[in-house]
C-alpha cells in the first residue's frame, strides 16, 4: 500500500529510478515466519547491493 505512494511522492520531487524490498507479515504468522521474511529481504538487499 505506501509503495505506490513513495513513488508518487518521491517522483514529484524527481526521484524515479527506485527500487523497494518488503518484508512482509513481520507480526503475523509467528517467529518462523518472520524469520523467513526478514532472510528473503536480506538476500534482496545483497543481491542489489552487488549489482549496484
């Protein structure tokens, strides 16, 4: 839901080459859950950081 937001308001002021990663359901679905939405962010943000 703030994704389509940020874009908005971010691209307003000019900044359009963005890119979001979501860790989704941290307070639901338990600590196995969270654990494995916070890993697969994690692995995102590395992945992006050696492309960039």
């Amino acid at each position: 839901m703030q994704t389509p937001w940020l874009q908005t308001v971010y691209g307003f002021i000019g900044l359009t080459d963005m890119t979001f990663v979501h860790a989704d359901g941290l307070d639901f679905g338990g600590p196995d859950y969270r654990e494995q939405s916070l890993s697969a962010a994690k692995a995102q943000l590395t992945e992006i950081a050696q492309t960039w």
